[in-house]
C-alpha cells in the first residue's frame, strides 16, 4: 500500500491532482485553478506528467521563424477572459521588434510560434511561484503514464514505467496523436515520419533541387511547405491528400451577435423532433448567411472537386478577410457547438464526420501572409496541391506516388499526417488502452474523448460522468481541431477548474 493510499484512508489526504500532459493545456489549467485558490479548504498538490518539453510541446518549441501561429498574437492567451494576454508579455520582452514579422499591426500580427513557446514557459514559472507562495506543491515527473485505474477510497491510481501513484483527481491534457504513417513508410530511406522541428527535419533533406513529397494538406503540411521555401529548397514541392484541401485563409474576427443559429432555435428544433437532422442545421446556417448577404451555394461551392486548391486559395485572396461561413462558425458558442452536436441525429453526425477535413478547413484557417506565399508558389509552378492520394511507396532508389491514378516521382517524402489522440501510436498508447479496457472512456465519431462541457468529467459508457476523472485539450476534440484550439483548450480548463472549486469550496 502506497503511504499517498494510506493517508487517503485514513482521511488525512489533501487535494492530489496529477496532471497528465504539460503542455499548454496544463499550464491553462494551473492558471485557471490558482483564481479560484480562496476556495479550497485544504492543501492542494499538483503533480504534472510530462516525459517532453515541459510547457511548450511540440507545437511551440524552437524552430524556424516561418512556422507561425495560426492565430493573431492579439487572441493568443492561456487565458479565456485576457484574450490580449500574450500580446501584452510579447511587447514586454526584448523580442518585440519581431512583431512586425507578419503584419503592422501587433494584435494582428502572427508570431514565430517558438516566441508563444517562451510566453507558456514564463507562465508555467510564474503559477509555480505563485502556487508555492499558497503553501501548494507543484512537481514534474518526467515520466509516462501507462494506466489509471480505480484504487478505492476515492482515489484514482497513476501508473508509470516507474511506480504508482495515487490522486484524488486525474485530469488527462494529452496532446495531439502520433505521426500516421499511412502508407507504412517508416524507416524507409528518404521518408520522415514527422516534419517537427523543421529547423532539423528540413535541412537534412540535403538535395534542394530534389522533388518532395508532403503527404498531408493541413497545417502541418503547410508548416513544411513554408520552411521548405523558407530555407530555399528549388525543386517541385507536392502537397497531396485524398481531398486535397487547405486550410482556409483567416477572416476578419467578427464579434455581431448570431441571429438565426441560437440556442432558441435549436431548443425549438429538439423538442419538435428529438434530434437535429443536418438539413436543419444547414437551412438555420443558409439563415444566417442570408442574413449577412451572402447565400449557402455559393458559400460552399468550393466543396465541389472541380474546385483547384489554387483557385480556391485565389478566390479567397480576391476578397481578404471576408468569409462568411467562417465567420459564422468562430461566432458559435462553445456550449452551443457542443449542444448541436449533442442532439444530431446518428445519420447526421455521420454525415458530419464524412467532411472532417473541410470542418477542419474552416476552423483551423492559416494567416492570409502564408496563404499568399503559398498561392505565389503554386503560381511559379513550384508548388502542386493534389487530390486523390491513393499510396505512396518506395521503389528501388526513389518514391513513387499514385495521384488521381497518376504516378508522381520523388526522392524524399514528408508525413504531415496525425492520428486522434484516441488512435495514437505513440506514448499515450498504453494509456489510452487502459482507459479503455478499465471501462471510462466513450468516444465520438471523430475520435474525441466525450466530456461533461460544464464540468470537463469525463463520460463513462453508461452515460454518467466519473467524479474525479478529467480530460482537456485536443483528447476531447478528436480528428476535428475546433475553431480557435486554444480558446477551446481554455474553456476546457477554466471549466474543469470551477469544477474542482466548487467540489473543495471552503
């Protein structure tokens, strides 16, 4: 029996969380706990799990310059309610002549991701100062989770390659899931199952005038695009997927009330049916958009595969910052999003699945800057963004790839490619297994962890939530990178601390 076990029996155990992930999740919900710091009663004890870059993850560790984040520096914060919270510790450091990097303007300006690497670092340090200051323990256990599971009393056990410990709450802040790998490619002279960091993966490509293949036609893919240019690689660059879909470029940040797709009028659909049908949905949206001047047809035109990436993308830049639909969506409620996907019907959340990557599109835009240097590119004829993937493999000294039945040759390939995290091959594997086969977890059709929105509780396959159970972060979201991740991620985190608050009030 372990002594943390012993003194939970014996009612001397204070409030034990242990934190699994450190990345900027966790440092979101630190945050967040510490505001409500009045509120607990007895001693609080946070344990945070992380076998790599502590605070900045993958996302946001050193790099090249051109990876920048995908949201202006004036709505990147750890903080829900301090939207400019980044901004202000950006202007306060020596590195704030690199404002300017994307733009003029410093709130809407995109910085080098690795400088919002530096800022959660920062913050990270400071909730540690902080929460020593309360009499609160902090402590990092480089090591890797491999199960939780019930240990009795009320407590929750976590086990590592290590030992086991024991907690009156787990919170699970995984970040996203392994490189994919579709094409089974891995240890194949050429291929790079990860394009992070760029700054070396890129150069160690070593011909710039041979071609690349990036497999993928999302962020990341074009994060590898973008350094590749960057560093001044010369040869044919493909970006290729089974759709062939960028992401959108980033509108203009809207803030007017929606009047037409409101929690009344999905109320008002639910009690008339039970569930929402998607051509609900879709006749609230067309709404809407008419409303704003615009109309679903053409707002969705480029779903049809006639539509070139280039042409697409072009489109786009005619009209900058403008998007309806886009807009329409950012403009939807957390709580709401979550509801609308609560009530659709199983064959309209299938149909939802089936357009994961245009969902994906539309709330994962990239910076119109990048979108212009990519358009530039596929103009020069440097650059191609492809349909109809279909498999890549290596033969002889070379990749050939089958695109839209057409054999493509290059000479190094890219994966920029991620499982869900509920999918993942990597280190969590084992704890997403135990998670399963010890009976918490339920999972949406997107590969998302389902959780109580309110309270951040994880739900269990009866449908009730597990009272000392969390998850926050991309676990929660699956293959679907919702609108704004990080706004998503600190409402996660803000609702799990009130959680927590409200459970130990004094």
């Amino acid at each position: 029996m372990t002594s943390v076990l012993r003194d939970a029996l014996e009612g001397k155990m204070g409030i034990r969380i242990a934190l699994i992930g450190g990345g900027a999740a966790a440092v979101s919900f630190i945050d967040s706990l510490l505001r409500h710091a009045e509120s607990f009663e007895r001693d609080v004890e946070i344990c945070i799990y992380e076998p790599g870059n502590l605070a900045k993850g993958q996302a946001f560790g050193p790099d090249l310059d051109c990876a920048l984040l995908n949201l202006p520096n004036g709505s990147m914060s750890i903080r829900t309610h301090e939207e400019d919270h980044f901004l202000r510790w950006l202007e306060s450091q020596p590195i704030r002549h690199h404002l300017a990097y994307s733009g003029p303007d410093p709130a809407d300006s995109f910085s080098p991701r690795r400088f919002f690497g530096q800022y959660l670092e920062a913050n990270l340090r400071v909730c540690r100062e902080t929460a020593e200051q309360r009499g609160w323990k902090v402590s990092v256990h480089e090591e890797t989770v491999i199960e939780v599971a019930e240990a009795g009393q009320g407590t929750l056990l976590v086990r590592t390659g290590c030992e086991a410990r024991s907690y009156t709450h787990v919170i699970l802040a995984i970040g996203a899931g392994s490189p994919a790998d579709p094409f089974q490619l891995k240890g194949t002279p050429g291929f790079h199952a990860n394009p992070y960091p760029l700054a070396d993966v890129l150069p160690g490509l070593r011909d710039p005038h041979a071609p690349v293949l990036i497999i993928g036609t999302g962020l990341t893919a074009v994060d590898a695009t973008m350094g590749l240019l960057h560093l001044g690689h010369q040869g044919c660059i493909t970006m290729a997927s089974r759709n062939g879909i960028l992401p959108q470029v980033r509108a203009a940040k809207e803030k007017k009330p929606l009047s037409h797709v409101t929690e009344e009028r999905i109320q008002d659909q639910v009690t008339l049916g039970g569930v929402l049908q998607i051509s609900t949905v879709l006749d609230l949206l067309q709404e809407e958009l008419k409303a704003e001047g615009s109309d679903i047809e053409t707002e969705f035109s480029w779903f049809h595969p006639s539509i070139s990436a280039s042409d697409h993308l072009r489109y786009q830049l005619e009209r900058p910052r403008s998007n309806p639909l886009q807009s329409i969506l950012s403009r939807i409620s957390f709580d709401l999003g979550d509801r609308i996907r609560y009530f659709l019907s199983g064959k309209a959340a299938r149909a939802l699945a089936s357009h994961t990557q245009r969902m994906k599109s539309l709330q994962s835009p990239m910076p119109e800057r990048t979108a212009r240097k990519l358009l530039a590119a596929m103009d020069s004829g440097q650059l191609s963004v492809l349909p109809g993937l279909t498999e890549v493999r290596f033969q002889s000294k070379a990749f050939l790839a089958s695109i839209a039945d057409e054999e493509h040759g290059v000479h190094f390939v890219i994966d920029a490619t991620r499982t869900s995290p509920g999918a993942t091959h990597g280190r969590s594997r084992p704890l997403i297994s135990s998670l399963r086969s010890n009976g918490y977890t339920t999972w949406d059709l997107s590969g998302g962890l389902r959780v109580e929105p309110r309270t951040g509780r994880v739900r269990l396959p009866s449908g009730d939530t597990h009272p000392r159970l969390f998850a926050i972060g991309e676990i929660t979201a699956g293959a679907t990178y919702y609108a704004g991740s990080l706004p998503a991620v600190n409402r996660g985190a803000d609702a799990v601390a009130s959680a927590l608050a409200c459970m130990h009030s004094r």
